[in-house]
C-alpha cells in the first residue's frame, strides 16, 4: 500500500510540477483532484467543461483519486493544490498535526440512497445483515454509519455486517449477486435498481443530519504562499455552481454529468442532475454542524479528532470575499 501511495506522490508531483506554469496563452496550467465518480462532484467537472476554469486564467487537468485517505495524503505532500473530496479524511489528517482545511462545502449532507434487495423493506430490516460500503473510513461508510444512528441502531448490537466492496459499481454488482443485502450509492441510480427490483429503503438527503459531502480542500500553506491561484480556483468552482443551479443550464450540465459518469447521454443523466440539484448549496460555505457533528462521530474512537475544534478546520476568507462581491448571484 506504502508503494502504491508512493508511486502516487511522484505520479502527482512530476504532473503538478509539469503543469504549474503558464501556456503561451497565459494560462495558468494546475492540476486539480477530485475524490469519485459522482454527481457530488458536478461543481468541478462543469468548471471544467464550461470553462469556467479558463475564464479564471487555468489551463485546469483534473485527476480522480478515489478515496478519501489517499486524497488527503496527496494534497498534504503538495501533489495537488486542491481537491475536491468529502469532509471527514481532512478532519482527521488536521487532528493529526497536518495544515489541511475546508475551504467550502457544495454538498453539506448525505447525498446518498441505501438500495436493498427485494424482501428488504425498511430499514428496519437490515438487522443481521450486509450492507456494501466503499472501504472504512470513507464517506460512505461514515454515512451507513450515522444513519444506523439516526434509526437507533447500532452495527454491533444489531448483527449488521459493512462489507467493504470497492466503488459505486462494484457496490451494485454486490447487491445484484447476493453478495450484499444492501448497498450505499448515489440517489441518480435509484430508478435503475427498482427496475431491478431493489428496493430504496432510505434516501439520506431527507435525513435531518448536517454532513460534509463534498467540500474543497486545500493546505493552509498554499492559501498563504498562494493567495491568487487559490482566489482563481475557488472562484472557478463557485462560478460553476451558480451555473450548475441554474435552471436554464440543465442541458448542458447533463451532458457534463452523463461525460464523466459515463452514461449512454444527456438523457441518461436525468435522475443524477435532479438529485444533485436537491443536494447543493447556493452558497457553498461549510456548515459548521456538520463538521462538528463529524467531529463528535469520529471522536467517539479518535482521542485526537475528539480535541479538535469546528473553527481549526473551516476557512471561509476566500469564499467570505467572493460572497460580499456578490459572486454567488446568477448572472442573466
């Protein structure tokens, strides 16, 4: 794992290195991260593709990094100045020493459906059984997690085994065989499960519980020595939500969605644009909630996070600025 981690590090780095220059158009070249293949991740991928990067002077390349761990390990060894990721790896790398912070949030609570297979009802029902999740210590396990909680339930007492299966299709593919009894993934694939004949036993956007779905990260560090291209991608991502909310945009963010989600086209994209539309924020400042809610969760069987303060981890000067210039209005 070391290894791998490793060869990650130089990958990002030479790539970061190679790309942190200016083009003969005067384009700032930047590689920028993010965590999944998601439609939690729309804010990136439409400031990409609507140019909402370039607008802001970026020749921007995107590289996923799946997982949470990872993504915080890569920004802290400087191989990328940004990522787009969930809250809880930032919070425990902060708790640990390193300069890692939130600097907005899109997504500011679970953005997730728990589909089950067909003698599955309620939730309820998923005492003495398997539910998939990506890996421990992930977003979607923090999320099984606090559900369970939210129901009054516990994994241990209650004979619910997470499994840890790998990525959203994998996941599925679980679900499917009867390797799980139920399965954690993005509310875009909900129709497609019950055509299945799954059942969705719980859609956690509807859940009253504050979480850091999708924030952006980033070191203090770079904020510090950096200030301007951290201004300019923060500003490209804000640019791209405004745009993502607006409804007169639908088309073409569908498209975006059905590009890196790698669906069959715009129409295919349909239920993941609508329940990402429900999830966003307007304006993407991190919801103290959440992250002290995350803070309580993790601190249950982390001492170090448990000591950790909501504030240590928020850093809102970049979005404050961009907010009272009024940055967050849609534009005619």
């Amino acid at each position: 794992m070391k290894t791998k981690l490793h060869t990650l590090h130089l990958l990002l780095g030479a790539l970061f290195f190679a790309l942190s220059a200016v083009d003969a158009y005067g384009q700032t070249k930047v590689v920028i991260g993010y965590s999944s293949l998601s439609s939690n991740q729309a804010a990136i991928w439409v400031a990409k593709e609507a140019g909402f990067f370039k607008k802001a002077g970026l020749d921007a390349q995107l590289v996923l990094i799946e997982g949470g761990t990872r993504g915080a390990q890569a920004l802290i060894s400087g191989d990328l100045p940004m990522l787009a990721m969930a809250g809880q790896p930032v919070i425990s790398a902060r708790a640990r020493g390193s300069d890692l912070v939130l600097i907005a949030a899109f997504v500011n609570r679970m953005n997730y459906i728990l589909a089950g297979a067909p003698a599955l009802k309620r939730p309820e029902d998923l005492k003495a059984k398997r539910i998939a999740v990506s890996q421990f210590g992930t977003s979607s396990y923090h999320a099984v997690i606090l559900a369970l909680k939210h129901w009054k339930m516990d994994a241990k007492r209650d004979g619910i085994t997470l499994l840890q299966v790998g990525n959203q299709g994998a996941r599925v593919a679980s679900l499917q065989s009867g390797g799980s009894d139920a399965a954690i993934v993005n509310p875009g694939l909900g129709p497609a499960l019950k055509a299945r004949g799954l059942n969705i036993l719980a859609d956690f956007t509807e859940l009253p519980v504050p979480y850091p779905q999708m924030v952006l990260a980033a070191r203090e560090s770079f904020l510090k020595n950096e200030p301007d291209l951290a201004e300019r991608i923060l500003k490209a991502m804000v640019g791209a939500n405004v745009f993502f909310l607006e409804p007169r945009n639908k088309e073409e963010v569908k498209a975006v969605l059905a590009k890196y989600l790698r669906l069959g086209g715009p129409a295919a994209a349909e239920e993941h644009y609508e329940s990402a539309l429900k999830a966003f924020s307007k304006k993407p400042f991190v919801d103290p909630k959440g992250i002290s809610s995350m803070i309580e969760f993790m601190g249950e069987t982390d001492p170090a996070v448990a000591r950790l303060k909501p504030e240590a981890v928020i850093h809102h000067a970049l979005l404050k600025k961009l907010d009272e210039a009024g940055f967050f209005e849609s534009k005619p």
